[in-house]
C-alpha cells in the first residue's frame, strides 16, 4: 500500500493519494476509501481501479489535522493502510484505524 502526499501551503491543504496494490485488492470488484473525513461513508470516496489491477483515490485535506481511514473491498471486508502514519485503537475490541498526519 502507497500513500503520497503533496503538501499545498499556500493553500492550508494536502493532496493525497491513496494507492491499494493488486496484491491487496485480490480481485476486489470496488473499493470504498473511508475516514472521519467523509463521516465514514463508504459512497463518497470510491477508488478507481487502474489498468495494472491496483486501485486509487486522490483527495484533497486540511492541513495540520490527523485523519483515522480504512478501505472497505467488496462491502466485506475492511483493510488498513500499513504505510499510514501509524495505528489508532478504535472502541471495538482489538480493531484498529489507519491514521493520515498532515
């Protein structure tokens, strides 16, 4: 997984891209980026599936905030982003978000 990030200070913003590889995506037919930065919907930010099998999502935030994220494959199952800005405990017992720091 690939998160790139393109700071816009004059601005106040970030653009991210948000890459899921083919290898995570495992045939995935769609993919649904969610966060509190969409009040978790999994509508708002699908990510476009590309050629090469890999899926993206590109958004643009404001800056100096910290984000909580997951994807949702296939409305079934949740994935988090091993290359985040880390981890953060959610109140379910043993689960856990993908944080963004910006």
């Amino acid at each position: 997984m690939c998160i790139r990030k393109k700071f816009l200070p004059n601005k106040g913003i970030c653009q991210i891209t948000f890459i899921l590889p083919a290898s995570v995506a495992n045939n995935s037919k769609k993919i649904a980026l969610a966060g509190d930065f969409n009040a978790w919907s999994t509508e708002k930010n699908p990510m476009k599936k590309q050629k090469d099998g890999k899926f993206t999502c590109t958004l643009k935030l404001p800056m100096w905030k910290k984000y909580q994220f997951r994807y949702l494959l296939d409305d079934t199952r949740w994935e988090n982003d091993w290359d985040g800005d880390g981890l953060i405990e959610t109140p379910y017992k043993n689960r856990f978000n993908s944080l963004l720091k910006l």
